[in-house]
C-alpha cells in the first residue's frame, strides 16, 4: 500500500471556502511553494473542530495536507491549520480590497504553478490592509496588480510599445490598453502616464515589491482604470464579484 505524500508547515493564505457536506468544506488556498491548492477540510464547521476558527481569509497559516491518490488529483486533504498571528483581520475598505485581490488570485492562477514571490507580496500587502492603510491603500492595490501580471505572463513591457518594440519617446504620453498594451496615447484616451513613468515602473518591477510599491503612490489614480479594464479582460465575464460590490456601495 503506498503512503500518501505529506505537505508539511506550508505557509498559505485561504483565498475562498464553500460546503462540501453538512460539516465539511473545500477550501481554495495559496501556498507559497505550491501555488494555489484546494483541500478539504473534514468536519471544519463542526463546533468542536479545531479549524474552525482558524481557517480564515487574510490571515497567515501554515497548512499541512496529505495529497491524494497519487497527487494527481484535484483536491487533497487537510490535516492541519496553525495560525502564524502577527496582525488581525482588515476591515471596511480594507477587507474588501483583501477579498478583491484573493478573487484575483482564484481566476487568474493555474493550480500547483508556485509563485513564492508573489506570495511574499502578498503576504506583504495583506499586513498593509490589517493597519488602516488610508491613503496607502491605492498604491498598495496598484502594486499588486502590477506584480500579479507580471508573474503570470499578462503585463507587456513598459518602457517599449508594444506593437512595434520601439522604446518610449520621452516627449510623449503612453496608455495601457487590454488588447494592445502599452501604446501611444491619443486625445481620445482619457488616461495616460509620460513615457519616464512608464519606464520607472518597469525599473521598480524589476527591482521588487518594495520599488514598485514607492513608483506607483505618485500615479496610481491614473494606473488604476488602465490595470483594472486589463484586468477583467484577463478574467473574463462576468465583472468581479467584489468590483461589482464595491461598485454598488460607491453608488448608495
């Protein structure tokens, strides 16, 4: 009989849970040496289980989970949650910028494909989110789109059009656009960044999370329409759930 495979102390964040029979649930999670996972949690809504309070959005853990079968298989089996502690649930804006990223996360990342150091941002982005960001809220989402994009394969170069490979000229202005890139603006884009800014986020990008967070803070009113219309074009339809949500609060 062979013995199942044991991930051990996983660092992970829960991005989503559903019910999977009366006191079970599916849990989607990213990990940081496994990428994004999905487990099942016997017996977690159970008032006795240990999960229960544990296996909450927007807090570090370390997951330990059996693979199943031959480790082939989607889902695979929790056997044990730790709470890592360090900083408490985000709230009001915050908590629904957390859930919009961890919707982000869901669509857009392929199962067992690791990106440790996306994880890291995020992991850096969540503890932003649990200390009233305020003012650093924006740049802070506008970081993490960036970054997002880019480890999966979707964020063109910025200091080039797209199109034609050409370096950015420094006298113009540039927007990005879902089906073309970054091009040059015309008087109908109603957003656009000067060909350094472009050029600055590619160099923060390449640098790390701290530079791109430090490069978006002067331009993310501006980046904000450019990344999300990329966003969703990504994603698909439907709109997000939390951008829809968030939509209709701005609305009351």
């Amino acid at each position: 009989m062979a013995v199942a495979k044991r991930v051990s102390d996983e660092p992970a964040f829960v991005l989503h849970s559903y019910d999977w029979s009366e006191s079970s649930l599916i849990l989607e999670v990213f990990c940081r040496r496994q990428g994004r996972v999905a487990l099942v949690a016997k017996g977690a809504k159970k008032p006795t289980s240990n999960f229960r309070p544990v296996l909450l959005p927007l807090q570090p853990l370390l997951l330990t989970y059996t693979l199943s079968g031959d480790g082939s298989a989607d889902i695979h089996t929790l056997k044990g949650a730790e709470w890592v502690g360090g900083h408490v649930m985000p709230t009001g804006d915050a908590l629904l910028s957390g859930m919009y990223l961890n919707e982000l996360l869901l669509r857009l990342l392929a199962r067992a494909d690791a990106h440790a150091a996306l994880f890291d941002a995020y992991a850096g982005v969540v503890r932003v989110l649990a200390s009233e960001p305020g003012d650093a809220l924006e740049p802070v989402l506008r970081s993490f789109e960036l970054l997002l994009l880019r480890e999966i394969g979707l964020l063109p170069s910025l200091d080039a059009e797209t199109m034609t490979f050409e370096p950015l000229q420094a006298a113009m202005r540039y927007t990005l656009v879902a089906e073309g890139g970054l091009r040059r603006a015309s008087a109908g884009d109603r957003v656009a960044l000067p060909a350094s800014q472009w050029a600055g986020l590619q160099a923060a990008l390449d640098t790390g999370y701290t530079a791109t967070l430090r490069a978006c803070a002067p331009v993310a009113a501006e980046l904000k329409p450019q990344l999300r219309a990329l966003l969703q074009y990504h994603c698909g339809s439907p709109v997000l759930r939390t951008r829809q949500l968030m939509m209709d609060l701005q609305a009351l």
